[in-house]
C-alpha cells in the first residue's frame, strides 16, 4: 500500500494548537503517515506576513519537534516568486510521483475561498482534499458555497479516506471546534497580554525570545 502524506500550508503567523490539532486528527482520520507543514512565503491572497519567512519557518519547526509524523518543508520560503499551492503540489507530484495519495489539508474558511485560489480546479488533479469543518457548520450545506464550489462537493465527495485515490476527492470532517486564531493572539502580545496555552510553550518562548510581535504597531 503506497503511504500517504496531507499538506499543510498557512503563514503560521504564529503557528499555534489550531493548526496542530487539525494536522493531528487529520492524520488519525485518513491514516497519513506524515504531515508536511509548509510555511508560505509571499501568499498571494492576503497581505504580507508580520513576521519574516526565516521566524515563521522556526517556529514552525519548534512546534513540530517530538512528532513522528510531522515534518517541515521549506520550499515556499525559499521560493522568489509567490507561494501559490498548484505550484507546490506540482513539484511534489513530481518528486513522489503519481501513485501516492496527496492530501491538502484546509479549514472550513479556506475551503469556502477556494474559488479565488490560483489555478484551483488543477489542485483535484494533484492531491485530494480534506477540509476540516466546525460541527454544525455550513459546510453540510452547499448552497452556502460558490456555484463553482458546489459543483466540485457533489462529483468529488467521499464518505472516508478508503473510497479515495491518489488524487480528485474531496473529504469533510468535522474536527475538535479550537477557535484559535494568529490574528488574536498577534493582538494579545501586541497589549503585552498572555498567549500562554494557544500555542506550543517553544513557539511562545521563540516569539519572547525575539520580541516578534510586542512592539507591532
């Protein structure tokens, strides 16, 4: 059986327990036997980080440490142009070839901007998507989605990752609500507040260390 590995991608400006607990029960969901965290470096659908590139990707490293199953690439930081995700599956398919399964792993508010991503009809011919919804959330729904969207729902839906292949599906689950978010806890410290239990205690101390985020005005 070819192993699996799920992506995910974000500015982690910080990286905190959202975006690690989502990796974690994802890969427990569809059984990946890795999770590649890939920081980006210029996203193109929203504005530049606060943070650089070379901070952004350590704490995404610290975070990680002491997971098995987790793993850190660093190709959109290193990369001139801007990060668009087609790109990186592109050169991931080619580096693993077309047999293994390919998740790109997205919140519920990622998944609904999808329309406006770059080439995203070409991202079901790459990887399979799996999208973690709130319980209760509008994602059963698909008339609270883009018609380009819906259609996209209704083709490729699988009940669980068993019924997928390497590529072209799409998967709902619903994960443990965290309503955690980089903008507030950029916020708190930006007030000298207390971030501690958001985030990993190595990233918290990272951010202290280097005073990322106290004197952002």
């Amino acid at each position: 059986m070819e192993s699996s590995t799920g992506i995910l991608g974000g500015t982690f400006d910080p990286i905190h327990f959202g975006h690690l607990r989502l990796a974690e029960e994802m890969a427990a969901a569809i059984g990946l036997d890795r999770v590649r965290f890939i920081p980006a470096g210029q996203p193109p659908h929203r504005a530049t980080p606060r943070t650089s590139s070379t901070h952004r990707l350590e704490m995404v490293r610290r975070a990680v440490a002491g997971n098995p199953r987790f793993v850190v690439d660093a190709r959109e930081v290193q990369r001139p142009q801007p990060s668009y995700t087609v790109d990186t599956l592109t050169e991931l398919r080619a580096e693993l070839g077309g047999e293994q399964p390919l998740w790109l792993l997205l919140g519920s508010d990622a998944f609904l901007g999808l329309p406006s991503w770059h080439d995203w009809q070409r991202l079901f011919e790459l990887a399979n998507i799996a999208v973690a919804a709130r319980p209760g959330g509008e994602l059963g729904q698909t008339d609270a989605m883009a018609p380009p969207l819906q259609r996209e729902v209704l083709k490729r839906k699988v009940a669980d990752a068993s019924a997928a292949g390497p590529a072209g599906s799409l998967l709902l689950r619903q994960m443990t609500p965290l309503e955690i978010s980089a903008t507030a806890i950029r916020h708190t410290l930006e007030r000298h507040g207390s971030a501690r239990y958001l985030l990993p205690d190595a990233v918290l101390d990272y951010i202290h260390e280097h005073q990322l985020y106290e004197h952002t005005k």
